[in-house]
C-alpha cells in the first residue's frame, strides 16, 4: 500500500485554527488511511491508503479537516518517495550554498505553470534567492537575510496554495518516513 506525507497549512497559528497532533491522526483514521503517525505539532502526517490519486487524497483530507475543525486546512500531498527526493534535493543545494542563513522548502499543492516558475526562481535580493523544482520552491537565505523576516522574497504570492518547512524538518521527515 502506497505511503504518502501530507503537509497542513495554516494551522496552529493564533487562538483559532488550533489542530492538534492527536486530533489530526484521529482525522485521518477516521478515512479509513492506516499507519498514521505525525511529526512535530505543524502539520506533518504520514499514513497509508490504496488510493493512488493525489487529488483525491487531498479532498478527502481537506473535507475531514474541515468537519472536525471547522474550518479550511489546505492540504499538500506527497509520496514517501517525492519527500525522500525533496530532503536529497534540498541536502544538496545546502551544500552548494554552504552560506545559507536559512532554507525554506515550500510545497506546493499543483506546479506552477512554466512562466509563474520562471518568474520565482529569478526572484533574488541581497537576502537570497529561490529555486524551483516541480512542486517545491526552494528559498535560500544567505547572511543579509534577518531572522523573522516573513516572505523576504516576495515569492508567497506568487506560489499558489503552498506550505512551507525548513530544511531541518524535511531533513528529519525523510529520515522518519522514508
């Protein structure tokens, strides 16, 4: 049975979108996908289904979300394997970039059309620049990046409904799950 990492947006921020590690696994058990464990209290989720469509997986979470929060948790899909590759990937862009301040990862739930990517990965200031990769863009922030700047970029908007992680999450993701 295929597994699959499923990345929660927007939850945990504030008094009002609080979801829970535990409610979460119970969400996604309630669909009936077996093995599922979380990591970490941001919305990290691994489990099992037969379902093979990505689109589907993501509706049917999104929809259980939804019912059990009560409100929209945008949800972004990946295979075991797409995560292992995503953690290769960002590994070796560290070490291309060994002055990197911060490495931001964002998954995005569809890729950008070819335009729309061109754009972001030209996007660059003495803060960083980005690179895109299929469905992850890749923010790599050298020294003049100041710690808690949100979007230094400018890439956000432009990336369609996405989530973001540091390389460290990923890194441990993929080494737990994949």
């Amino acid at each position: 049975m295929p597994t699959y990492v499923a990345f929660l947006r927007a939850i945990n921020l504030g008094a009002n979108r609080k979801f829970a590690k535990d409610d979460i696994r119970r969400a996604v058990e309630s669909l009936g996908f077996a093995d599922v464990e979380t990591h970490i209290n941001t919305g990290n989720v691994r489990f099992t289904t037969p379902l093979r469509s990505r689109a589907k997986i993501e509706a049917q979470l999104e929809t259980a979300f939804a019912e059990d929060r009560g409100f929209d948790v945008p949800t972004i899909v990946f295979t075991a394997a797409e995560v292992a590759a995503i953690a290769a990937e960002a590994a070796e862009l560290g070490d291309e970039h060994p002055e990197l301040a911060r490495h931001y990862i964002y998954l995005l739930k569809d890729e950008l059309p070819a335009a729309t990517a061109a754009e972001v990965g030209g996007l660059a200031n003495a803060a960083g620049g980005m690179v895109v990769r299929g469905r992850v863009a890749h923010a790599l922030l050298g020294p003049a990046y100041q710690a808690g700047q949100v979007d230094p970029l400018n890439a956000a908007k432009l990336l369609g409904v996405a989530t973001s992680r540091n390389r460290t999450v990923i890194a441990a993701i993929a080494e737990k799950w994949c």
